[in-house]
C-alpha cells in the first residue's frame, strides 16, 4: 500500500516511534573511538544513501515481518536491547497499516539539519522526503564501529506536511 493510497483510506498520523540504545554507549565501551580521533561526519552524498539504505531496509522489514537485516545493521549496544522479535512488536503500527516507503527511493533527502557528529561521535542524521500527500520523516543516529556507521537510534513517522 501506498503512502498516498494509506492516506486516502484515513491513515492520519502514525506516532513518533523511537527506538534508542541511548547516547552513553561510548561511556559504557560500546566502541574504541577514545584514544582515536573522532570519526569525520560523511560526505552529504554517503548521509544521503545511508539514510536511504536504512529506510529501505526498515521498509523491507515491515513487508515482510523480519527485522533480521535491520538489526544486523545496528550498534553492539542496540542489538543487545532490541531483538528482531523486539522490534517486529515496537513497529507493529507500521505493519498493521501496511505503510510502504518505497517511494522515497525517487525522492532526495531533505535535512532538517545538516548531518553532524556530536561530542560523543555519534552521527545524527534527521530529514524527511516530500513524498504526497504525507511527508517521510526520519531521524537516525549512528556510531562509527568496526569500521562502519551502525545505527544506534531510529525514528520514522509519516506526518502531514508543514503548513506555510
């Protein structure tokens, strides 16, 4: 089902559906980034395809039910908090209204802010795509680990559009 077709048929808001594995990860040794130097925020282009791997990946989940793959690509500390069962039940509204985000695909990214890495080397990564007649937000956290971005935060929502 389409974002337009969900939203013909009353879907009005989904609720803002966090999932953290939550900002003191380094504090706790999730990674070895202490004696190194901070991890530099991607290029715009490789935040651009990240985000869009993610919500692809988080798309295929919700079709099929298996949160297998999202997870795999996930920080230490949020595969410890969050199974795959876990998070088929956090996002079952998603599954329930049969929401799919492949329309994104076509669409570019638009920041809300411009992707940063914070004092504790996370990246931060939050936008949304001007799919009609519903908006794609996201926001996504990451930590650099095993020489790779992992996700550490996810948060999607399908909203109305800003009003002007």
């Amino acid at each position: 089902m389409t974002i337009r077709r969900t939203a013909s048929i009353g879907f009005a808001l989904l609720a803002w559906l966090v999932i953290a594995a939550h900002a003191d990860a380094a504090s706790r040794g999730d990674h070895q980034m202490a004696a190194k130097a901070s991890p530099a925020a991607p290029s715009d282009a490789v935040s651009r395809r990240m985000v869009k791997i993610a919500l692809i990946t988080f798309n295929n989940a919700v079709k099929t039910g298996n949160f297998t793959v999202l997870r795999l690509r996930t920080a230490k500390r949020f595969k410890a908090s969050f199974s795959a069962v876990k998070l088929r039940r956090r996002f079952a509204t998603f599954r329930k209204r049969r929401v799919d985000l492949s329309p994104i695909v076509s669409l570019g990214v638009i920041w809300d802010k411009r992707p940063v890495v914070d004092g504790k080397d996370r990246l931060h990564l939050r936008g949304y795509f001007r799919t009609v007649p519903k908006i794609v937000r996201f926001d996504f956290r990451y930590l650099f680990q095993g020489g790779a971005w992992m996700l550490t935060h996810i948060a999607i929502r399908v909203t109305d559009p800003p009003t002007k």
